[in-house]
C-alpha cells in the first residue's frame, strides 16, 4: 500500500520545532527514565526536532554526579539506538545534569532551583520548564507539594514563558487518591499547566483510530450496534514484572493496565464524532463514554472477570510468597448508549503470555439471510483490527471470491503496515508526548473529569479485593504458566458467561 507523502513530507506536515526548554525528571535513575524518557528526548535530538536549545536535569536518591549520571544515559541511549555514532550521543549528554536528595528534604528543591537559574540563562530556554513525575505514584503528591512550596512551578498566568507539570500513570491508585491529588494540584495551579501521561494516546496507531473512524465515509454508517457484533482488546506482553515487581505489587495490572490504557481505547473506538479535533471537544466525547460504562460491581469475580497470577511470579523473593497482585484479568464491559447498547467489550490482558501483542478487534454481524453465506469457511465474520504492538497498523478482513471454476469464496486479510510506508523513523509513543507537552496541546492527555471517571468504574472492584482476606484472594486467583495464553479455566469462564467468541 503506497502514500502520497515522502518521508520529509510526513515530517514538514507533522512536526513543528518546540521551544527552547528544560525538563526535570524526578525519578531519573528508575526504570521508566532509563529505557523511555532519555531515549526518546535523545530521539527527537536525533531527528533535530530539539537543537541544543535545551538542558535535562535528572534527580533522585541514587548517589550520582554529573559525570556518572551522563554515562547512564549513553547507556541508556546505545541499548535503544547500538548503530548510533558516538560523537552524537556525546553531543546530546552534555544537556544532561543530575541532582540527588531526598523528596521530603526542602533543601533538596532549594537546590534545584539554584541549579535551573543557572541552566536557564545559560541555554537562555526563557523561563520554559517541565517537571516530569516519573516515580511511583505514592509520591505524586508529596514532590508537587514540595515544587508549588518552593515556588518552582507557580500558577501560570499572564506569563512569557511556561511552567508544565507531567504526570506518570497511574494518576493515584484509587478514586479518593485520584480526586485527593487533583485538588492539591488545581488549589495551586491551572488545569491547561496538568499534563497527565498515559503514553499510549502518543501512538501512532492509537491516535490512527480516530482518523479511521473519522475520514473515511466508508465506515460512518457501519459504527454502531447494528452493525458490529462485539469489540475485542488484547493487551499480551511475554515479559514480567522483573525489576519493577516491588512498584507492580502495589498496583496490580488493572491499575497498571485497564484503568488507563484499556480504557482509553475502548473510548477511541466508542467515542461519537467531535465538533472539532481540538483537545477540549475530543476529551469532552471520551468523557461521554466513560460516563455511560457501568462500574464493576464487587462480586463479579469469576463471574464476570477473571483474574490470574503467572506462577513463578511469588518466588522471585520471600517479600512476594503470598503476593494475591493479578497480572492476567479477562473480562467484559458495556456502554450504555444509544450507539453501543448491548454490544460486549471483551478485554483480555497479561504479562508472561505467549506472544506480545495489544490489538483492537471490531467483530461485524452477518446478514441473516446472506446469498454467499454457505459453508465452513465463513465462520470467519468481517473484521477490522487496529494492530498496536509489535506491528502496527490496521487489517480488514473480508469475503471474496476463491480462485477457481465454481463460486466458492473464503476469508482474506487485506493489510496497512506503517513500517511498510514510513519505514523506522516513525515518532515514538514517549516522543509525542514530550513534543506535545511543549506545544501545550492536550489532546493526547487525560483531563481531570477524564481520569476521575476512569477510577469510578474500577472503584468497587477494587474495594472488594482490598477488604479481601487472604485466603479467598487465594481461591479467586487463578495460577498460570508464563508462556501460555493464561489460566485454563478461562475455558469454562466463557463456556459458562455464553459469551459468543
């Protein structure tokens, strides 16, 4: 499938230079900086969307300097790019600092902010500044206390310049926390200053749906629930918690996973049409949908969810042996409106699975009276997925013709892969997020009606399995090998629900 658009076209249409900037990131020796947020800032300096207009500072509690903290982030970079020259990753360190204290300490953003008037009129960024909250989120709230105090980010009016604050997932881990954590912010700040991360909205193929949806007339009267039977979400990755099972504990895959990135997805698919794509009437369309899902009642599991643990996962450590955290969920929702009324979402996702794949699949209905339905091989319905990860891109699957004297007809694929047509200089998920933080453009953030609604449907559910006692956790959970497609019992779990996959 060819474009009309060359490479440099794609880019001349799609990227604008940012701001001169700083950004300091706050939990800068963790896992999430080391492999997404350095090698995506050295992305963009790669592609020359930022110059040497800007400085990184990392901070955190490991003991680095300067020095030591650059060769982390050459490391950092060479895992990501091994093919980069490295006279270019030298380059792009030089902007990089590093500060160690501890988050309670005052002296510690006392500090930071001496070294920012110093970084600032040396890169002469203008005042542009981001606090990027990479830490775990129980520490959310005491960094943008002690940031707002310190006056290091201060409410943003009638300014020339800009003071942004990001905010990694999960935004609280509960609805009260949620709700807690943005009235302190909004006490002190405004809410366009907010710019809260879920990073998958930066992708490419995510963002692909709406324009999917939107753009092509072919498929305007089909997206409703006349026409299309169920949706299915996959989110399967093959690896596990490894080094962040202590942060994974504590959060669990439906606050890592359903609560943000499912979500966001059923909503891309379900949303209506907005009066514009502008972040603010986007937004305003996915709240409308999150409003219409019914929260989980507490005691739909093993009825109407089911919730798995790879094995192996409690014998990394004694701190673990009688962890109850899922790490596999399989379950359903419905939206209740007008267009999607009684259409089953079905969202299937786990770590240690057979294969890494996130996809989106819009199952259509079969006419009742089809002239060319006969046959074995149209068990196969009409079908579009949204392909996120590893490939991406979309596939349509339809009826067609067998080759051959007689009429007979089977099932075929017709397929857009982005790597065919962009090859790998596509913008990486981190990277848009970066860059749109520094356009102040909100649309592939949550807003705060956004995520409080998000934590509402989760919220029963997770009071159940808080006030569970440990032995019936026991019983719920169900054991599978890493590997696998998940626990067996998900068998007789659809077999018994009648759910018609």
């Amino acid at each position: 499938m060819k474009n009309n658009l060359s490479i440099t076209d794609y880019y001349r249409c799609e990227i604008l230079k940012p701001p001169s900037f700083g950004i300091v990131v706050f939990g800068a020796s963790g896992h999430l900086a080391y492999n997404k947020l350095f090698p995506s800032l050295f992305g963009l300096y790669k592609k020359g969307i930022i110059k040497n207009n800007f400085f990184i500072v990392g901070t955190g509690r490991s003991n680095y300097d300067d020095s030591s903290f650059r060769n982390r982030i050459e490391n950092s970079i060479k895992s990501k790019f091994p093919n980069v020259e490295d006279r270019l990753i030298g380059d792009f360190c030089i902007n990089v600092y590093y500060i160690n204290g501890n988050y309670e300490d005052t002296y510690y953003y006392e500090n930071i902010k001496g070294r920012l008037k110093q970084l600032t009129e040396c890169y002469k960024t203008g005042g542009n500044i981001i606090y990027h909250l990479a830490t775990p989120p129980f520490l959310f709230e005491t960094i943008i206390y002690k940031l707002i105090k310190s006056s290091l980010i201060t409410k943003d009016k009638d300014k020339n310049y800009f003071e942004r604050l990001m905010v990694e997932k999960p935004f609280g881990l509960d609805f009260e926390s949620c709700k807690e954590l943005n009235k302190v912010i909004l006490r002190n700040l405004n809410d366009n200053q907010i710019f809260r991360i879920d990073h998958y909205l930066g992708k490419s193929t995510v963002q692909n749906i709406l324009v999917f949806k939107f753009a092509n007339t072919l498929f305007h009267d089909l997206w409703n629930k006349k026409n299309i039977e169920y949706v299915f979400i996959k989110f399967k990755e093959r690896e596990g918690v490894e080094e962040r099972q202590e942060y994974f504990d504590n959060t669990g895959l439906l606050r890592d996973i359903f609560q943000n990135h499912i979500l966001q997805l059923v909503a891309l698919i379900a949303m209506e049409k907005p009066e514009s794509f502008s972040a603010e009437n986007i937004q305003k369309q996915k709240n409308k949908i999150f409003k219409s899902i019914a929260p989980f009642e507490k005691n739909v599991i093993n009825k109407n969810i089911l919730l798995g643990q790879y094995n192996g996962y409690r014998q990394r450590s004694k701190e673990f042996e009688k962890s109850c955290i899922e790490t596999f969920f399989f379950t359903r929702l419905f939206i209740n409106n007008r267009n999607w009324k009684n259409v089953p979402f079905y969202i299937l996702a786990g770590k240690k699975m057979d294969v890494d794949e996130t996809s989106i699949t819009v199952v259509f209905k079969r006419e009742k009276k089809c002239l060319l339905c006969e046959g074995d091989n149209l068990n196969n319905k009409n079908a579009i997925t949204f392909k996120i990860k590893p490939s991406q891109g979309v596939s349509i699957r339809f009826v067609g013709k067998v080759p051959g004297a007689k009429l007979c007809t089977g099932s075929f694929n017709m397929e857009f892969n982005y790597k065919d047509v962009f090859g790998n200089e596509m913008i990486e998920d981190y990277e848009s997020v970066i860059l749109e933080c520094l356009y102040g453009d909100h649309t592939i953030f949550w807003d705060k009606e956004g995520v409080e609604y998000s934590w509402k449907i989760l919220q029963p559910l997770l009071e159940k399995l808080n006030n569970c006692p440990l032995e019936e956790k026991n019983k719920t959970l169900k054991i599978y090998e890493p590997g696998s497609e998940g626990p067996i019992e998900i068998i007789n779990f659809i077999k018994d629900n009648g759910w018609n996959l």
